[in-house]
C-alpha cells in the first residue's frame, strides 16, 4: 500500500517539527543547567560575604572595647594634669 504524497509530507513536517522541539529542549535544559551553577556560585559568595560581615562586626566591637578603654585611661591621665586624683579613685 503507498502513501499519498501530501499524508507523507505531512509526516515528513512532523518529524522535522519533533526534531525542532528536541532541539530547544535539548538548549532550554543546558540553559537552566548553567543557570543553577550560576546560582550556586552566588549563593557560595553571599555564604562568604555573610562570614566576612560576622568578623569585621566581631573586630569593630573589639575596637570599640579598646578605644572605651583608652577613653578611661585618658580621662585618668587628665585628672592626674590638672593635679586632682584619679577619676576612679586610685
């Protein structure tokens, strides 16, 4: 039994159109792909930032000890200059 031309057109045009949709599949998926390592790599980065943010915090509150302390130890020396006793008694 033979095909009429038209009906094996027609095949040939759905196979072709199948193929077609393979292919934007096949780029749609390699797409996403490449996004989610994308993806990955920011949030890697953000997990750093965040770590980085967590010590700097952590330093600014020993600076600020430090300079609360050397606050103290002026205020001392300045007592001392202008010949009264030390500000905290000593």
């Amino acid at each position: 039994m033979t095909t009429p031309p038209e009906i094996a057109r027609k095949v040939r045009q759905l196979d072709h159109d199948v193929q077609g949709i393979y292919e934007m599949l096949a780029g749609i998926s390699a797409t996403q792909h490449r996004q989610g390592n994308r993806l990955e790599e920011i949030a890697t980065s953000q997990a750093d930032l965040a770590t980085s943010q967590a010590d700097l915090t952590a330093a600014q509150a020993g600076l600020a000890t430090t300079q609360a302390e050397h606050g103290t130890k002026l205020d001392v020396i300045l007592e001392l200059l202008r010949g009264g006793p030390p500000a905290d008694g000593r």
